[in-house]
C-alpha cells in the first residue's frame, strides 16, 4: 500500500497541474474562491468564459458562443443533477430580461 501511494503521487500531481493549466487558460481560475469557512466558491459572474453573459453584452459577436456554451453546460448540469452549494438543485430555464442564471460549477462532469 505504501509504494502504490508513492507510485501514484506523481500522476495526481501531475493531473492537477494540467487541470489548473486549463483553470487558467479558460478563465475560471479567478471565478473561485475560499470562503470564511474555509469552502472553494464558484462565482459565475467572474468566469471569463461567461462575462459577456453576466454583464449583458449582447451587441458583441463573442456573445452568442458564449450563449451557446451556456446553454450546453446547463443541459448537462441538469442531466447530472447538479446543486448550487446551498444545497438547492439546478433547474435550466431559458433567461428571462436576458438575465442568465448562474452556473453551480465551472465545469460538468462530463
């Protein structure tokens, strides 16, 4: 059991710095935070994939792929089953005032 621990360390490590590499070319890096609890928050008004959803940009052409990416991860999240970390579950419903509903993670598990 010690030497299995020894012989994976390196690939988790390794696994870890890829995905913080991807944290950051995506934009999500900044959108998370430590709470006063010491508990990781997601923001979704501070994911760069998303900004121009969460300030209401809709004359830039970025827009409509970020509309799109919006809408695919939100499916997921709705198959998955996915809740905000309140506790409450995600429902996807299309924006109304076009006002977007967070997102309850930066990513699906897919």
């Amino acid at each position: 059991m010690f030497v299995f621990r020894l012989a994976s360390r390196p690939d988790y490590y390794n696994r870890m710095t890829i995905f913080e590499s991807y944290m950051r070319h995506d934009g999500v890096w900044d959108a998370h935070h430590l709470n006063e609890k010491g508990e990781l928050i997601y923001d979704f008004n501070l994911d760069k994939r998303f900004n121009l959803l969460a300030e209401g940009k809709t004359d830039v052409p970025e827009y409509r792929n970020q509309e799109a990416l919006y809408i695919a991860m939100a499916r997921q999240f709705e198959i998955e089953e996915a809740i905000y970390a309140d506790g409450t579950k995600f429902k996807f419903e299309f924006p109304k005032n076009g006002i977007y509903k967070p997102l309850p993670q930066a990513y699906t598990n897919k």
